[in-house]
C-alpha cells in the first residue's frame, strides 16, 4: 500500500524501502530540516545492524504487513540499542 502522509505511519511499523529492504519505523520527522519542509521518516533495516539506518520521505515507501512471528520482537523495540 503506497501512502504518502506522514500520518499514515507509526513508529514500529514495518515499511518496504525503495531498495526492496525491510525496515521498522524508527522517528517521524516533521519539519525538521533548515532548507525545506519536506516530512520525513527514520528507518531501522531489518536485515542490518542496530545503526543501519535510512531516513527517507513518505512518498518513498511502502507499508508491509509481517505476521508478528517472523520478526524478532527486539527489532521492534524503539530503545533495543543500549550502550555499555
């Protein structure tokens, strides 16, 4: 399903990036940049590590629906990086 509102998604949703990855909703960002007042979300790849990250507009991705056994429930979890 393609959306292109920033109120179409929460973060822990599970989205298809441009590339074909899968990644979680981390942050969405409105009107955060000096240059534009473009919206934005801020997605953790599903198959990278805790920093893979991509930000990218609304526009630009899908929603995925994963049934909830086929991901780790610590992938979804917004704090799972904790620092030593």
């Amino acid at each position: 399903m393609l959306c292109a509102d920033l109120d179409d998604f929460q973060p822990g949703e599970t989205v298809i990036t441009p590339s074909g990855r899968l990644a979680v909703v981390k942050k969405l960002l409105a009107g955060t940049s000096k240059k534009d007042c473009f919206s934005r979300l801020t997605c953790r790849y599903l198959d990278g590590g805790p920093r893979d990250l991509v930000t990218l507009q609304p526009h630009q991705v899908r929603k995925q629906e994963v049934p909830k056994r086929d991901v780790d429930p610590r992938q979804l979890d917004l704090f799972a990086v904790k620092y030593a």
